[in-house]
C-alpha cells in the first residue's frame, strides 16, 4: 500500500508502480470505493499492480483461495473499471489486469454519504494494516539483507505545525521528489522494489490531556 500520487491534495492514494513509464491514474468514484473495499478484492488489485497480468487461477494460489471466489471478485472489480481482461485466454484462465496503477479519492469526496464513509473507512483501515505487517515483516528479515540495504532503510517522524493548506503542499512537493526517483529507474544492478509509505495527520487528541491545555501550550 502507498499513499503517493501527483494530483494529490492531501488524499488517500494507492500507488504502485514498478516501470518509469508514466502512471495510470484514476480518482474512484462512490461505486469502485464500495466495489474496493472488501478483503480479497483489495488483495486481488494490489496483487495485480505489483506482479502484473495473471490469470484467476494463478491468483487463487498466490492469495490462498479458490479459483472460483477470485473469478467472482474480479468480475466485480471489472464492472466498475478497476480491472480489465487482456484479452489472452478463455473461462478461468483468462488474464486479468490492472486498468490503472493508482487509485486516489479524499475525504470530501463523499461527505455525507454514509456508505461510501464506512468503504472509505474500511479500506483506509485495510492499509494501515498492510503497513504494518509489511513493517513488520521487514523487520523480521531485516538481519538477512547486506549493510548496505540495512543502512540505507529507515523510519523518520517528525512533528510539525501546519495548515491544512500547508499539510497539501508538503504532499505534492514529497510526491515529486518520489515520482522523480521512480520515472528515472534504477541506476545499478543492486537494485530491489522499495516500499515508501507516507502518513500525515494532525496529532490525535490524547486522553486526559484538555483542549484548554492543548490551546494554552501552543501560546
């Protein structure tokens, strides 16, 4: 899962992107959002992105299911444009792909549309987990990759006060910087698939901590 895209004004965004070839871009609408936010239909199209065409059979065995739940879901995911076939092979092992790299939408998308809030929420949520047994995995794995990876991996955090408008300037100008790194491709033999992640929210509010307190120590 990543958060990064270049029409980005503080959105969620899912990118995954593995040539310099300039992405497929879409802004879900209400439909894909509810379509999308499900268990196996969010694996199948992250799964799509990141390995490219395969089959529903193919699928099944990587995502440890059955042939038919994978064929029933991407039906699903075709209906509302998120995939599409290539156009090689018939019945269950007719190929599937992507129809786009990446996907975005922000919260004022749906305002008020209490469906596509609780999708939204789902699938946001469904991330955030995927972070963290990507981040978990990495660190359990850390010690079998040379220094040289090992040293050059990290986790930052910072604390910044900020407008909203502010908040979606540092995403754009972060998102380019990416977005250069990832059109000019790798430049050794070394390389490998690096998972950028970014989060950016404003500090949740802590318990027993009052807003007058909070107001006074901005002062």
């Amino acid at each position: 899962m990543q958060n990064t895209c270049a029409q980005n004004t503080c959105t969620t965004i899912v990118h995954l992107v593995t040539t310099p070839s300039p992405p497929k871009k879409i802004r879900i609408d209400a439909a894909a959002l509810r379509v999308l936010a499900h268990p196996l239909r969010s694996r199948l199209l992250s799964e799509l992105r990141r390995e490219g065409p395969a089959t529903a059979t193919a699928l099944a065995k990587v995502l440890d299911t059955n042939t038919g739940a994978t064929s029933y879901h991407l039906r699903k995911l075709a209906d509302v444009g998120l995939v599409e076939e290539t156009g090689a092979g018939a019945g269950r092992e007719r190929w599937w792909r992507a129809a786009h790299d990446m996907h975005s939408w922000s919260a004022s998308d749906f305002a008020g549309d209490s469906d596509s809030e609780a999708a939204a929420e789902w699938l946001e949520g469904e991330y955030f987990r995927q972070f963290q047994r990507n981040t978990e995995q990495w660190a359990a794995e850390r010690s079998e990759w040379p220094l040289e990876w090992r040293d050059a991996a990290g986790a930052s955090d910072y604390m910044v006060e900020l407008t909203p408008e502010q908040l979606r300037a540092m995403h754009r100008e972060i998102f380019e910087v990416v977005e250069r790194y990832r059109a000019a491709g790798p430049d050794g033999p070394d390389a490998a698939r690096v998972l950028f992640y970014l989060h950016a929210f404003p500090e949740p509010r802590r318990s027993g901590f009052p807003e007058s307190r909070r107001t006074e120590s901005k002062r």
